[in-house]
C-alpha cells in the first residue's frame, strides 16, 4: 500500500525566525503541548510507513505567515506538499496566493471557516462573502485544490461558490463534519451529502471526524462512512492523521483510520489511502 496523508502540521522551536502570531490570537493547545518540527514529522512519516503527506500550513500558530512551511517544502519536495493560508478577505489575497504558490511552492490553500479546537474568527460572512469572489474564480481558473474547515451546515454557503465554478477543487477538512444527530436513518447527512454533485468535492477522513461520529449518541460510524463513500465515490474520499494535532503517533493515528475502512475492496482502499491524493495534488506516490 503507498500511503499520502493529506493533513499534516509542524511547526518551529525557532520563535526568533519564526515567531507565533495565532490567527485569532489563541495559539492552539496541541502545539504548545506536542510540537513537531519537520524534521520530526520526516521521521514520524517513515515510522509509519507513509511516502508522502501535505503540510498543512498551522494558521493557529503563524497565523497567515507561511515561511516556515514553505522552508520545509523547500528541504523535502519528494515527501511534502503544502497547504497555505491567505487572508480571502484582503486586498492583497490574490497577490499573496500567487507568491505562495508560484514563488514557494506550495500546492493548495486553506480557509477555516468554522472553529477546531482553536478558536478563530469566521471571515466576514464565511465562504460566500462577496469579497472573497474574486478569490475563488483565481483557485478555480488555476486549479488550486483549496481546504475547507467548516460544517456541514456551512454547505449551502459553499454551494453558492460552487454552481458558478462546479470544476473546482474542494477538501473538506474532517469530512465537512458530518452531522449524524439522531442517528440511523441519519436525516442530517445530506446537508453534506448536498455536494456531492459537485464533482471537486472530496472528503478529508481524520482522527477528529471520527472522534466526532463516535461522540454522537445511536450513531454508527462504519455505517455513516459507508453512506458518505456511497454518496461522494471512493474516488472523492481521503484519509489524514491530523499529526500531531490528534494525540497518538502518526502511525497508530493512521492504522486507526485504516482499521475504520476495512469494508472498502482493495482498490477503494489504495484510493483513499494513496491515489487519490496523489491525483489531486499532481504528485506521485511510490513505495519507499
């Protein structure tokens, strides 16, 4: 099996160079109490067996400062793809997207909508904000897959960006946290299960979506993937560790997720585990 974990932080003990500046002003926990440079992410990723991962750019320290992602892309291109961040609303969003990308080569942006553990502010109205238009007609004419933290209930916003650009590229942090309140026959699903018409839609699965089914009373959550991977297609879903934002190692965070799958056949399997990512991110995948 070649793995590619699609969520991934580090962050630096270097403060000098790299000093904290939380988007929000609340620096998040883990990275306070489980730091992982890249260094340590490189050999966290050959412990488990993964051949590559997205560096997901760690907005809850830095901020909207990408260097020192972007240095780690720069030191390890055959492991790492990377996920910034930019400020959708201001007016240098899309001259800041194009240095990011262009300039220091990371492959895709994020936006957080919603908050994690980490408090953040919502920007403006969320991702259908007038303001934020142009953005997204730049990631969608230049095929920048762009990760979304966000609720499910968030995807009516979301649908409003997507019937004017239906091809483009979506990741939706957590699996777009899928509400399965009430449980089977789960009603509250296709609040996500609405974007699935949009073919750019993928679902991130992660240590945080999981914990999340597994909290809500009368549902099963081998039989809400089962429902997800029916309405989106294997070919949309992908798994990421959340190293080390969920506690555990990268390997035990992905044989959990992994265990979680074993109803996939083998080829749905290396999908979500490897191909899938790969193709989205232009980056391939092999053996180590």
């Amino acid at each position: 099996m070649n793995y590619f974990d699609t969520h991934t932080h580090a962050i630096s003990a270097n403060t000098e160079a790299y000093p904290p500046q939380p988007l929000g002003g609340t620096r998040s926990q883990w990275s306070q109490q489980r730091p992982v440079d890249v260094d340590g992410l490189i050999r966290s990723l050959d412990t488990a067996g993964v051949e590559r991962a997205a560096l997901v750019h760690a907005s809850t320290v830095y901020g909207f400062d990408n260097r020192y992602a972007a240095d780690a892309l720069a030191r390890h291109p055959d492991r790492l793809v990377g996920v910034c961040a930019v400020d959708f609303l201001a007016d240098s969003a899309i001259e800041d997207l194009r240095y990011w990308i262009e300039d220091r080569g990371f492959s895709g942006v994020r936006i957080r909508v919603s908050d994690g553990t980490t408090k953040v502010p919502t920007p403006g109205s969320g991702v259908s904000d007038e303001r934020m238009q142009a953005v997204w007609d730049y990631v969608a004419s230049h095929q920048i897959p762009v990760c979304i933290q966000m609720h499910s209930k968030d995807a009516p916003k979301l649908i409003d960006v997507l019937t004017s650009r239906p091809g483009m590229t979506v990741l939706l942090d957590h699996a777009g946290r899928p509400n399965a309140a009430g449980g089977p026959p789960y009603p509250h699903l296709d609040e996500l299960g609405q974007l699935a018409r949009f073919d750019g839609v993928h679902l991130k699965v992660t240590p945080p979506a999981l914990h999340r089914l597994d909290d809500e009373p009368g549902a099963d959550v081998t039989e809400v993937l089962r429902r997800l991977v029916a309405r989106f297609g294997a070919e949309r879903v992908m798994w990421g560790s959340n190293f080390p934002a969920s506690s555990g190692t990268l390997a035990e965070l992905r044989e959990g997720i992994e265990n979680r799958l074993w109803w996939l056949d083998d080829t749905a399997r290396a999908a979500v585990l490897g191909g899938n990512a790969a193709r989205v991110y232009g980056a391939a995948v092999s053996a180590r």
